[in-house]
C-alpha cells in the first residue's frame, strides 16, 4: 500500500486555508485540494508491504513520544513546478518544534529500515494541482495560527478520481 507521516490539522487552520482556496479560484485554473485532504506531509514512503506496518508503527511511536504540540502558523503561498502546470501550497511555521519533529519521523524511519522520499522537506499544505500562475497576482494568504497535535499514518489511494486518504494510526504529541 502506498504511505506517508503527515500531521493532520486542527479545524481554525483548515478554514482559514479554505478561505485562501476559495479566494484562488477568481484567479487561478487547475485542480484544488479538498479540505477533508488538507495535512503537512512530514515523509512520503510509497509503496509499504502490509506485513512492515507493525513496525512502521513502532518506529513513528518512538519518534512522537517526546514531541509536545506544536504551535502552527500559516504562512505565505508558493509554488512547485512550472507556472502553468504547478504544485500551489501555503507554507507553515512551527518554530524549530516541526523540523524537529520530522527530522525524528525520518531518523525513526531510517533506523527501521523504511525507505522514503529523501528531498528536502518544504513544510507546506498542497492547495492546489496543476495550477496555471500565469493569469496574474495570487491572493495574500490568511496568517492563521493553530495547534497541531497529532501526526498520523496514512494509506493513500490514487485509483479513483481524486485521492483518498485512509488514516492507519494516529500517534498524539504530549
């Protein structure tokens, strides 16, 4: 099955971005990301066989043990990709507490043997796919702050027509 760490967020955090996608759509085509999908992905693994999954939770366990929640602001949009065909996202701050948190979902990860996308991490939320930015100024995005306090283990299906997200294990900070 296909996985990945991210942290879900709390509800002041997931209107504010709605309100920010909203405001997009008079200015920008491509394909928005629903609400119910809205996260910040901490490490993206791929395909994991089912029999690897206890251990993947053991390994995320350990990693979220000693991790309080983490104040979240939102921050400016950007972008990944070309102008007409790009990745749109809003970016958050977590002070030094999230690049923290997933610099130990990806030392746990390692340690275990589990392999996953080793890029940079940009902290964002995907608003947007397949946008066009080439039809003129983006909106100026909400500064909403919020509390996140869980980071959680997910199933992703791409089969249908959008994605779906299934949670497998939360593990709770603090």
């Amino acid at each position: 099955m296909r996985i990945f760490v991210a942290m879900e967020l709390p509800e002041e955090l997931i209107d504010a971005l709605s309100e920010t996608s909203a405001a997009l759509r008079d200015s920008v085509r491509g394909r928005y990301v629903a609400p119910d999908r809205f996260h910040v992905t901490l490490a993206f693994l791929g395909e994991v066989e089912g029999s690897r999954l206890p251990a993947l939770v053991e390994a995320l366990d350990v990693a979220c043990q000693y991790h309080e929640p983490i104040p979240l602001a939102l921050g400016e949009l950007g972008s990944f990709g070309r102008r007409r065909s790009a990745v749109l996202w809003q970016a958050v701050d977590g002070g030094e507490a999230l690049p923290s948190l997933a610099a130990d979902v990806r030392a746990a990860l390692r340690r275990a043997g589990f392999a996953f996308d080793e890029k940079p991490l940009v902290l964002h939320v995907t608003l947007m796919r397949s946008a066009d930015l080439t039809s003129g100024e983006l909106p100026m995005a909400l500064p909403v702050r919020g509390v996140v306090d869980t980071v959680t283990l997910f199933s992703s299906d791409l089969s249908g027509a959008h994605p779906v997200y299934t949670p497998l294990e939360r593990f709770f900070l603090g």
